[in-house]
C-alpha cells in the first residue's frame, strides 16, 4: 500500500478532530449534570412544585457559570453550541410544518378583488390541491387559464393594480405576469420565513431548526427542548402584524414618578415565600417560550431595589427609557404586568405599553420602551398600510431600508411624524411585540408616505426587514398541517434505549470478530471503534441532528461495515490457501476485495440517497448517519485495518491465521449445487409472494397517520388498561375509525383517530385533548390536571406522551414521495449494475430479487399486524426500512455477482458450474455478515424502544429473505436469463 506516512498522519488528524469536536457535548452535558445535581440538593421532593423550581434553579446556575472557561479551550455556552445536535425524539420538544396559504397571498396581491373569474380558479385551484402535487401556484395558474375567456391576469381589477403598478401594466400578457407573481409569492413567503425566524430566536430554545422545503410554501420548524407547546402552536400558527406607535420620551416625569413608586410596591410584596414561588413562575410571554430559559437567580429579598435595581439608563438621545440586562428582561417583564403595578401608572400614562426592543447579535443589554397606547390597545398605524419595502443605502451609505405607503398610510404617517417632531419623541416600528428601530423625526411631518429607517444595521438586517415590513402588507394565514410532539421524559427514555442496544450490538461484533478471525479480527475491532468515533465527529463537524432512528442507522453501520474486514479477511484467506506467502496474500486479498467491498457501499449509499432526498426528519437523520457510516466504515476497513495487518505481518515470526482453531474449516470445500435448486426455490417464493399478495389485497396494510391523515397519541397510565375498552369510550365521542391498541407496556396505548382530520387549527387538537382527557379520566389516578396530561414536567410519567397530527394533503405527499423513494431506488439500482456488469440480466435478477424480498416483507407485515404485540403500522419509517432493505439485499447481491464475474472471466461458465462455484466462496462472508447484521438489528429491536420495534422487525425480515434472494433468486434468474448465450460460449 502505497503513501501509509499520509494515511496514518489523515487518520490521526481525522481522529483528534473527532475528539475535539466530541469534547463540547461532554462538557455542555457533564456541566448540566451537575446543574441537575445542584438542584436536587438545593431542592427536595417535598417541596411544592419541585419539578418547576428545580428546573429554574438549573438554568440560573448554567447561566450564571455560561461564561468560566472550562479546560482552557471553551465554556459552557460556547460547547453548548457545538455540542452534537439531538433531534426532537431524543430531546423531546415540537416539530411543525407550517403551510403559508399562498391564496391568502394571491387574494392580497389581488387587493381582494371580486372578479369572478379570478374567484373561480382560486376555487378551483383549492380543490385541484386535494389530489396533485402540484404548487397551489401552479394550480391556480392553470384554473385561471381554463376559464379565463377574454380576462387578463393584468386586469385593473386583478393584479394591474395601484399596489403592483410598478411591475405590472394593462399592455401585459399571462405569460409576461405569472413570473411576476411567483416572485412576489416567493418574497412572501420568505418574508414569512423571516417572521418565524425572528420568533424562533425570541423562544429561547437551544438549537432550533427552521427550513424551507422548496417551492411548496410550507416551512419546517424544529424546536428540541420546548415544553409549552399549546404556546409554541399559537406563537408559530398566528399572522405576524407589523405595527407603528409613537414613544414617550425619557425624560417623562409620569413615567419616572410610576418606576419609583412601582419599586417601593414591589418590596412590599416580594415577601420570601412569595419570592421564591416568583422565580419558579413562567418567564415573560415576549422573552421565553421555554420554562428552562435562563432567569435572574438573586433572592429578591436581598435586593434593595427590586426594579431600580434592574434598571440602567437609557443612551443619551435616543428613544427608550431604560436598558435591562437581556437576563433579566423576565423578572422586569413580569413586574411591569403585574396588575397591582399597572395601577401605578398615572393617568396621562394610564395606557402605557411597555415592549422590548429587537436585541442584537451578542448584545448584552436591551433596552425598554414605553409607547403611547389607548384604552383598545391599538397602535397608531398598522402594517396593513405598507405597500412596498426595500433594502437601500442612506445619505452615509449606510444599509437602510426604504419604506413606501398607501394612500390611507400616508395621512396616518404624516399626522403621526408631525407628533413625533412636536413632541420630541420617537417612533416605533414594532414587529412580534418587539421594537426594531425607534427613529425621531428632525425635518417636521414627512409627507407622501416615502420614509428610510436607518440604524446600526448590517445589509443582511435591512433585507430581512425589508421582507419583514412586505409581510405586513400581504398578511397569511400559516396553518399547521403536520406536527409531532414528543414529551422530554419520552425522549429521555429514547437515549437510553438507544445507547442501551448500541452498546449490545457493539459488545457483540467486538466479541465475534475476535472469536471468528482472531488477532485479525482484534485488527477489525481498533477499526470499527474508529469507525464509530469518525461518525460522531462528523455528525457533530456537520452540525447534523441525532435522532433515534440515527441511532439505528449507526447500530446499523456497526454490522454492515464488519462487511468491509470480512470480505477481505475471507480473501486473504483464499490466498493463503493457494500457498502464498503473508505479505503477498494480504496485499492480494484486499486487492481482491476492493471491487467488491466499493460495488456493495454504492449501491447501499445509493438508496441512502434517495431516502435523504425523499424522506424528513428522522428519516433524513437515519439516512444521514448511514451515508456517513458508509463513507467512514470504507476508509477504516480499507486503510486503516490494512494498516494495522501490515505492521503485524511486516515482522518475522509473527503468526496471522485470520482465523481460529473453531473456526479455521467452516465453509471449506463447500460444493452445494444452489443451481440445481432453484426450481425448488421459485416454487417456495411464489407461495410465498402469492400468500402475500393475497393478504394485502384482502385484508391490507395498517396505514399510519403519515399516509391517511389523523391524529395519534401515545398516552400512558399508572396501571394496565384494557384498549378495546378504552376504544369502545373513545369511538362514542369521536365517532367511528378511532383506533386504540396497546403501546409497548401494557400501561400504554396508542390511540389514532380521523376526527376532524381536514380541520386545521390549534382549537381542534384543544378539543380533542379535552375530550381524551375527560373521557380517560378515571383511568388517571386522582388529582390529575389537564395541565399534566396534556404537558406536565420533564419527569412527567403518565399522560400524553407524544402526538403527532398529519393532514390529509401532506399525508398524500408522504404517500406519493414514499412510491417515488422505492421506484426511484429501484431504477437507480437497474442502471448502476446494468453499468457495472454490462449485461441487463444481472439487473434483472437484481431487481426481481428487490422486487420478491419487498413484496414479502409488505406480505409478513399485512397477515401479522393485527396479531403482533407492538407497532406495525405502514408510515415513514417503514419505508426507511423498505429502502434499507433494498440496499442490505442489492448488497449482498452484488458481492455475489461481483465474485461471479471474477470467476467467469478466469473459468468461462461451464454451463453454470462455475456460478456454483462462486456462490460457495462467498457462502463464508454472505453468512458471517447476515449473522452478525441480524443480532445487531436483534438487539435494536430488543432494546431499543418500541417506536423502533415495527422498524426493526421490517428489516429482520428484509435480511433473512435478503440473504435467501441473493442466493435462490438474483443468481439463478440472471442464469436463466442468460442461459442461451452461455450455452454458446460454452460450446
């Protein structure tokens, strides 16, 4: 092997950077344990309301030690932004897509208009979306043009309006505005997206994710951690309002007179019981969506000054009346609601609305505004009245943005600068409760609705508010058509299933290696250990997101990636049998395996691929940890195990067997006529198939909420229950189609229900806790709140557990984008062996083989699902599964062509013995690697949680009929594909 001082140097570099990265999730973890461990000692179980206070003490002792450094390199926050990313069902929290109504938007460019043939293809279009993949957009596009007649998109009264007369004109054709429209959809959409950024980082939440997916309008958001979910709904569902109100200044005497005696008032009552229930309360709905954000963790009691002491003063010629350290806007926040406080106000200030400003980027301080409002609350101008916004430079060339009215907007805003320059105040431009820029007025009352809102602000800033502020304009309704929720303590009991059936599957190939290679397989091990660690320090390097079924696809990788080193270890034993000396075998041997070892990943990494383009989520995460097990498992078993055999092997008098006395003759002289069998193996495949069929075609699949829509909810109780008595409850209140079976533990069930599937809306999934609640109510022990069965706290152990709701249209995306996933794996895998091999009879057999292990799989899963003792449901990751079988079956099919090949080019066919041959040589490592692939997804579906058990039971399955079909059905169908040209080639 040529250039080792590189490899060795590579792999070193490639391992230390690993730990490195590794070492950020040790600390942020180690020091949050210790956090834990403060609180319990600080706060004992008989305590009202441990749980919460426990929590708020955590998060002042991790915030009041963010900053120490820690082993010199890092800190607390700084690690706990590195550290490895885990997803929603390791961490619990909400995951959304929100689908941003693109009607909503075309009716606003559209200033509302009654034309009837605009109103029509809106209707149309609605119901074309129920059926087609197809953008709303499009739909729309293509309702218009099949009843347009003479009416034009650029009608005065359609899109040739005041609001878009400076793109579109009355002259324009259909083909000239759709591309205007779509741009102004996609700026609208991406305002939104900016909008649910910007709340996001209002949340609190550690590592969210936010992303658009395509051209669909829909936009995905991922906050692992968050507990107040009915809050995170309401907050990511609800249409942002941009709004515009003018500022007191600061020197108000009313105002100072109110902080004073507001001051005075609250050492009054800050008493210390009621303090210290004050910490354990919810933070301020502006500044936190989570109960564990970091809080102020001073005894109030020993404060002087409860407000003042809070308080600093504002910068000199500026607009708002004080600054607040960022950790302690909550505490200050919730002072200044308190209805005794508001009493305070004087009454020219009696309706003083006090908001925060935007922070910005590593701020420390934020700072406080106090803005004229009225009895109703309403600002002085709303954003409704914004016709255009544009990122721009000002007088200093400085990044601006250029902000433009309507008619109505334009009178608004000139009577509302002329108060601003009269009274010397400023005006605030409020988004989400939060104040962006406070600018004065110096010139008087700008007339004509044109203004420039300047401010420290970085080009990147002025676009999003420039995207912000056109949102105002075009308000639309963003309603959640897919969510997930995942309770912490679920989430909790995840990682420890996790890592529970990672270590079982780890111990066991370890202990096999050695037992079945020796000292060659202790070389395999030091590899496979690397392995490991090169995936977590990738993961982590990516900023990728660990879930639970990536924890599957990583135990999953331990036993493909053995493949690798028994591939090669087999080959160099056949070298060695052939007389050659160690140093010439090995390098033979692993010659000889490369072609197969790099066929087998490709077509593997090849439906990974598919499943990350296809899939979402989980199975995004899945398929992500499975590329880079592919990648990384390659370069250790290739190189780094060669490494090591090699430095072994390179000193004299050292013995390498790869092999032990238990195992040195397995498989030798193996001489089975598999051909020869092979109508005996069509006959028990078409039974087989046959029954399958039959079973889906009469009894069917048990769809999930992921393809037919519906809510479902994992609930768990202190005792059994009985489900069908439950069901029968259950079916009485929702109607029928509610389903209720047992989850796991007998204390647990899983109930899916279609009720109000096509109602969107955070009232509906209310409604339909309420009624579980108060319909499994007796079933909960006594004292149980709504509250703690719908949420409860991070040691929450009864209630609801999890929920997930789907739409109908998404789940017939899901569907859709399912279908394409196996066909697109399918065709993908045809062409990559038709390349490799040259001949389209080894990708038929390839395919039919595919085609046989899937349709048994399917066929298992319809005649057992009603029997089996946990999940069977068909939902998105089933077909993870599906796809992952495919790939474990093209994988050991292709090993098998590949030594098929080799042989015939060396032999010839011999009319078919020479495929016998070959299928002999690799019976060793078709075996090995079957056995040790099935006690790893064994021990996964063993130990690894019940919302894996349906997962792994699939693909149990697709490796026992896998390993079958490369065998008795890939190789003889190729063989009887061929059969005529090898009988001339013969002869």
């Amino acid at each position: 092997m040529q250039n080792k001082g590189l490899i060795k140097l590579f792999a070193l570099l490639f391992g230390l950077v690993s730990i490195y990265q590794l070492s950020f999730t040790f600390i942020a973890s180690k020091l949050e344990k210790d956090a834990e461990n403060y609180a319990v000692n600080e706060i004992s179980e008989a305590e009202e309301d441990y749980v919460a206070k426990r929590e708020a003490l955590e998060a002042s002792y991790l915030d009041s030690i963010g900053s120490n450094p820690v082993l010199g390199y890092t800190s607390y926050d700084d690690a706990k932004k590195k550290e490895l990313n885990k997803g929603l069902d390791l961490k619990g929290g909400i995951n959304v897509t929100l689908q941003i109504s693109v009607k909503d938007i075309l009716k606003g460019l559209a200033n509302n208009t009654k034309n009837p043939v605009f109103n029509k293809a809106l209707a149309d279009a609605d119901n074309a979306s129920k059926n087609s993949d197809d953008t709303y957009l499009e739909l729309f596009f293509e309702a218009f043009d099949n009843i347009k007649g003479d009416t034009k998109l650029a009608s005065p009264d359609i899109f040739a309006n005041k609001g878009l007369s400076d793109v579109v004109n009355f002259q324009m054709s259909d083909d000239q505005v759709k591309p205007i429209i779509r741009t102004k959809i996609d700026e609208s959409i991406v305002s939104a997206f900016e909008v649910l950024r910007e709340r996001i980082d209002g949340f609190g939440v550690t590592q969210p994710n936010i992303q658009r997916e395509g051209n669909s309008g829909r936009i995905l958001v991922e906050l692992p951690g968050a507990r107040d979910i009915g809050r995170a709904q309401e907050l990511l569902s609800s249409t942002a309002q941009l709004e515009f109100w003018e500022t007191y200044s600061q020197s108000n005497q009313s105002l100072g007179t109110f902080f004073v005696n507001a001051n005075e008032r609250l050492k009054e009552i800050l008493e210390p019981v009621e303090a210290e229930e004050e910490i354990s309360k919810p933070e301020s709905e502006i500044d936190s969506l989570l109960s564990d954000v970091a809080q102020d963790s001073l005894d109030l009691t020993a404060q002087a000054n409860p407000l003042l002491g809070k308080l600093i003063p504002a910068s000199p010629g500026g607009h708002a009346i004080a600054r607040v350290q960022i950790a302690d806007t909550a505490e200050v926040g919730k002072y200044l609601r308190m209805p005794q406080i508001k009493r305070l106000l004087p009454n020219d200030v009696q309706f003083t609305k006090f908001l925060w400003e935007r922070p910005t980027k590593d701020s420390e301080l934020v700072e406080l505004y106090a803005l004229k409002s009225n009895r109703d609350n309403t600002p002085r101008i709303s954003g409704d009245v914004v016709s255009d916004a544009q990122d721009t430079f000002d007088q200093f060339n400085k990044p601006a943005v250029s902000m433009t009215m309507n008619t109505r907007g334009a009178k608004e805003w000139e009577k509302l600068t002329g108060d601003a320059f009269n009274n010397q105040t400023g005006i605030a431009i409020v988004l989400d409760n939060k104040v962006y820029t406070a600018p004065g007025v110096s010139t008087g009352p700008i007339s004509g609705g044109r203004s420039e809102i300047t401010g420290t602000f970085t080009v990147n800033e002025t676009k999003d508010i420039a995207n912000v502020l056109r949102a105002g304009k075009l308000p639309a309704s963003a309603e959640i058509i897919q969510s997930e929720v995942v309770g912490p303590s679920l989430g909790q009991e995840a990682i420890d299933s996790g890592f529970m059936s990672f270590l079982i599957a780890m111990c066991f190939v370890l202990v096999w290696m050695i037992f079945y290679y020796g000292k060659a397989g202790i070389f395999a091990d030091i590899a496979l250990i690397l392995n490991i660690l090169l995936i977590f320090g990738v993961l982590t390097s990516l900023g990728a997101v660990l879930t639970l079924p990536g924890i599957a696809g990583i135990v999953l990788t331990i036993g493909m990636s053995v493949d690798a080193n028994v591939l090669i270890f087999e080959r160099i034993k056949e070298e060695l049998a052939r007389g050659k000396g160690k140093t010439q075998a090995v390098a033979d041997g692993f010659s000889n395996a490369l072609s197969s070892i790099l066929d087998a990943n490709i077509t593997t990494g090849l439906t990974a691929i598919i499943l990350f383009v296809f899939g979402s989520g989980p199975i995004k995460g899945f398929a992500t940890t499975l590329l880079i097990g592919i990648v990384t498992s390659l370069f250790t078993a290739i190189f780094i195990t060669r490494l090591l055999v090699d430095w072994y092997v390179a000193k004299k008098g050292r013995s390498l067997d790869f092999s032990t006395a238990i195992t040195k003759n397995l498989f030798k002289n193996m001489n089975i006529k598999f051909l020869g069998k092979r109508k005996i193996a069509y006959v028990v495949s078409f039974i087989l198939v046959g029954i399958g069929v039959f079973s889906l075609v009469t009894t069917g699949l048990q769809q999930g909420v992921d393809f037919v829509g519906g809510r479902s909810y994992q609930i768990r109780f202190e005792k059994a229950v009985n489900p069908s008595e439950i069901a029968s409850e259950l079916n009485t209140v929702f109607g029928s189609g509610t389903n209720v079976k047992t989850f796991g533990e007998a204390n647990q069930i899983k109930v899916t229900t279609p009720y109000k599937v096509e109602v969107e809306g955070i009232e509906v999934d209310s409604e339909i806790q309420n009624k579980l609640y108060t319909s499994l109510q007796r079933y909960l022990p006594d004292g149980t709140s709504f509250e703690d069965f719908t949420v409860g706290a991070s040691e929450k152990s009864i209630g609801i557990l999890q929920s997930v709701k789907v739409g109908p249209t998404i789940a017939d995306d899901i569907k859709n984008n399912a279908f394409l996933a196996i066909i697109g794996s399918l065709a993908v895998v045809f062409l990559y062996i038709l390349l490799r091999f040259r001949k389209w009879q080894f990708s038929l057999g390839a395919v039919i083989a595919v085609f046989h292990d899937v349709m048994i799989v399917l066929g298992i899963f319809s005649l057992t699902g009603s029997i089996m003792p946990f999940n069977m449901e068909i939902d998105q990751a089933f077909i993870a599964a599906i796809l992952t079988v495919i790939g474990y079956s093209l994988n050991d099919t292709v090993v098998v062509f590949d030594r098929i090949r080799e042989i015939v080019n060396l032999k010839g066919w011999n009319n078919g013995q020479n495929i016998n041959q070959a299928l002999n040589s690799t019976l060793s490592r078709t075996l090995n690697t079957s056995l040790t692939t099935l006690i790893v997804l064994l021990a996964i579906f063993i130990f690894g949680g019940e919302s894996l058990r349906g997962f792994m039971f699939a693909m149990i399955v697709g490796v026992l009929v896998g390993t079958y079909s490369s065998v008795f059905i890939a190789t003889p169908i190729m063989f009887d594909a061929l059969k005529k040209k090898i009988a001339g080639a013969d002869e």
